[in-house]
C-alpha cells in the first residue's frame, strides 16, 4: 500500500473535525493522525508541535470566516423590500450559512476557544463588528431611499454596535443547538446534519426578537 498524501490543509481540517466532536483541548495529534490514516510522525514533517497545528486552525478559521458576508450581493435588492423585511432576509440567510460545512464546525471552534486565546477572541470580535458594520450600512442606505427615519442615523452606530452583541449571542446559541442536533443523530454524521428534518422554530423565534429590538430604535 502506498504513502497516503497529507498537506497542511488535510492536517488543519482533521484537527477541526476532531475538535467539533471531541473539543479543540482534547485532540490529540493521535486523534489527527487517526483521522488522515496515517502515523502520527508524519505530522511533523508539515508541522512541529500540536500547538502549531492548534495555531494554524485558528488561521485557517480567521480566513475563511473572514470572507462571509454579513449582507450578501447586492444592496439594491434589498432597498426594494422594507427594512424590516430586510432585516430578515439578511439575518434568515447569515444564520443559514452557519449551518454549512465548514463554517459549522469553524464557529464552535472559534467560539469555544475565545475565552482560552486571544487569537480566538479576536476572530470573534471581528465576526460582531462585521454584523455592527452591516447593520449600519443597511440603516444609512435605507435611510437615504427615505425608508427610515433621518433623526436615527447619529446613533446607527452605538445601536448596531448593541444590535450585534445580542445577535452574536443568539447566533452561538442557535450553533450550539445545532451541535447537539448532530449528536443526537449520530448516525446521520455531521456532514448530513442538513438532511434532517428543518426545524425554523427557533430561528423565527430569533427573527421576531431582532424585529422588536430594530423597531425600537428605527421609531
């Protein structure tokens, strides 16, 4: 039997996937190595250490949230709807985004370690100031089209920036409900967590919490 190929991409996706199921502190290089079918020493002819492996997840996680949007396409879209359909809209497919791979298992990575590295901490503040910038863009834009009240917008900023915290929170919250969906299941497999049964129960519980709190302060 050949030497099966591994790169530094094949190692960092194995430590995630390890992570989801078993928590980024108990993964094990064993664990990694398992998972690629490999030795455990081939690991280090790509990385030095289980930390740099740790390190580099954290990159790769940085990168590839970096690039999700908060409001997808184009904003002239959604000046055709009202603001509160918008609003919707944008948060409706932002949570749904979260629930493909790998996105799914790269949140609670992050999530789950922000309170243990500052690098994790610093990619989950960035994923708040990118919803606080697009709730922003939105008012100002909205505003403009004469779709929102003017008297609002010389406090867009501290309200999105209060807007986000919140769905911050009942982003990780739906993520972490998620995850035990998976675990609940595991014979679907986490990759087929999106063949099961939907259930928006949830997110149209988020949705009408979001509306009440952008009406209060778009009033």
């Amino acid at each position: 039997m050949g030497k099966r190929r591994i790169d530094r991409d094949k190692i960092v996706q194995s430590f995630l996937a390890s992570a989801f199921d078993k928590s980024a502190g108990a993964t094990s290089l064993a664990d990694v190595a398992a998972l690629l079918n490999v030795n455990k020493a081939s690991l280090y002819n790509h990385f030095e250490s289980r930390d740099e492996i740790y390190d580099a997840t954290l990159d790769f996680c940085a990168e590839y949230m970096g690039n999700v949007q908060f409001i997808p396409g184009s904003m002239d879209s959604l000046l055709e709807l009202t603001p509160v359909d918008a609003l919707a809209k944008i948060i409706r497919q932002y949570f749904r985004s979260y629930e493909l791979e790998p996105l799914f298992q790269m949140y609670t990575f992050v999530h789950s370690n922000q309170f243990f590295t500052k690098k994790a901490a610093d990619i989950a503040s960035c994923e708040k100031n990118k919803i606080a910038g697009g709730i922003t863009d939105l008012a100002v834009k909205f505003s403009a089209a004469g779709k929102l009240n003017q008297h609002l917008l010389k406090d867009t900023q501290r309200h999105a920036a209060f807007f986000a915290t919140a769905l911050s929170e009942q982003l990780n919250a739906y993520i972490t409900n998620k995850k035990e969906t998976v675990r609940r299941n595991p014979e679907s497999g986490t990759g087929s967590l999106f063949a099961l049964p939907p259930d928006d129960r949830a997110l149209n519980e988020i949705l009408e919490q979001d509306i009440l709190y952008w009406n209060s302060f778009t009033k």
